[in-house]
C-alpha cells in the first residue's frame, strides 16, 4: 500500500506528463527508467480492474467468424489475443484464475476519448499504448452493440495497416470476390490473382485482367466492394472460360455476396 501510495504522489508531481489528466481519472500508467529497461505499474482510483465473469461470451465466435482472423494464448502475459494478418487486434486478459477482466482493442483516438467520457467501464489500454488502445472491463455496461461496433472497427483499423494487395491475401479473396483457392485451376495453369496481380490465365498474355485494372489499378481500391455498378459490364465481359452460362451467373452472385461480407468487415 505504502508504493501505491508513492506512485500516485509521483503522479500528482509529474501530472504534467499525462496532458491533463489527474488521479481521480481511472487509469495511470507510469513508466520507470532504470538500466534501459521499463517497469510500469498501474493505479486505479478505486481498486478496481474489472469483474470475474465476461459479459461478452459470444465475443471469441464473433470474432473467429470474421475473415482472416486468427487467435492464440500469450502466456507470459496471460492474453487470449486475435489477430489479423499476424498483428493483434483485441485481447482478452485474464487473471492468475484465468478469470477476464479486461478486453483490449483499438479505436480512433477521438473516438476512444468520446467513449472514456461516457461509459466508466471504457479506459486507456492497459499496458498499451493509451492514445490509440483502450480496456473495456469484461461484467461492465458497454452495450454489446457498442462493443461489436468498436472490435468491428479495431479489426478494421489493424487490417488498414497492410497494403491493399496484402490485405486481399489476408481475406483470402480477390478484388471480384473469388475465392482462388476454391478453383480446380489454381496451383495448375494459374498460380492465383492475388499472387500474380490480375494476371490470371483467362487474362490478355502479360496484363492484368480487367477487373482487377479497373479496381486496383484505375479506381485504387482494395476490391470491387461497395461500387455502386456491381455487377458491371466489365464483370459481364470477363468470363472465365471454364464456366457454362448459368454457372457464370451462379459465380457472380457468390462473389457478390463475398464482397458483400468483405466490405462489411472493413476493406
């Protein structure tokens, strides 16, 4: 009790240090310099980390559902983390009895500020970086709504990060909503859009085919999601040979709704 104590008159001393912000606010995270490495201990106005049970059991099937989402456990630091494309999106942190007290995702900075300010049970991220994490506690009131919303937007925010190819690889679908991997031509006479940027075996010899010149290389997009001509003429037009008519349409209307779900994840 008697550190705690020291910590938070170190905090009213360095107030400075945290823009403003004082001890009455829930979360402090101060960092000791000693021999270049870095200690952090944290204060909490009223004890408190967060509950023993989770509110928000549906959030691991949420999550695994959405495209290109990976999950591990992180023993050293006690997390059951998601990934997208190998980088943390949201964490789960447990307690020595393996018990959730906190849930950590990403947010907008302005965002994150908004939320801190209305719900008490929304912090700076715990042992993250504060501007851009924030710790929800897992048995407060943050709406499930809510909740879905900001690891929507966590996961949305994370996957940003990687170049727009990259993000396609991730997905594992093309910028027309093919599923490569689902095609008896793939690994054969085609090694796959996304790894031959268009240039898949139906296309003109040495150039991409047209969707793919019309999404990523004319309009700089991730994909054909949200464009508001979908199915256009160009998709009409560039037919894989393989496929019969009624086959073809069948195809349009699956890669249409896989573009559908992509756009609604974020890219």
């Amino acid at each position: 009790m008697g550190g705690c104590k020291t910590r938070i008159k170190l905090i009213y001393q360095k107030k400075n240090l945290f823009t403003g912000k004082t001890v009455k606010q829930i979360l402090f995270l101060i960092q000791w310099k000693h021999d270049r490495q870095v200690s952090c201990f944290v204060c909490y106005s009223q004890g408190k980390r967060g509950g023993d049970k989770m509110r928000y059991e549906w959030m691991d099937a949420y999550l695994l559902k959405t495209r290109g989402v990976t999950k591990d456990y992180q023993p050293v630091w006690n997390w059951i983390r998601y990934h997208v494309g190998g980088k943390m999106f949201a964490a789960i942190c447990l307690d020595q009895e393996k018990r959730p007290y906190y849930i950590n995702l990403k947010l907008e900075p302005v965002k994150g500020e908004v939320f801190r300010s209305q719900y008490e049970d929304i912090l700076p991220g715990y042992y993250s970086d504060k501007i851009n994490w924030n710790s929800i506690r897992t048995d407060g009131e943050v709406p499930d709504d809510l909740m879905k919303d900001m690891l929507d937007e966590s996961y949305r925010l994370v996957l940003e990060g990687f170049s727009r190819k990259r993000q396609r690889e991730i997905l594992g679908i093309t910028c027309c909503g093919a599923e490569c991997y689902t095609c008896s031509c793939y690994g054969s006479i085609c090694g796959g859009c996304n790894e031959l940027s268009g240039k898949v075996f139906h296309a003109p010899k040495g150039k991409a085919c047209p969707i793919y010149r019309c999404a990523v290389y004319k309009k700089y997009r991730t994909s054909c999601a949200g464009c508001e001509d979908l199915p256009c003429e160009i998709w009409r037009t560039t037919k894989d040979p393989e496929l019969d008519e009624a086959e073809f349409e069948a195809d349009i209307r699956q890669r249409m709704e896989n573009l559908k779900r992509a756009y609604e994840d974020g890219i």
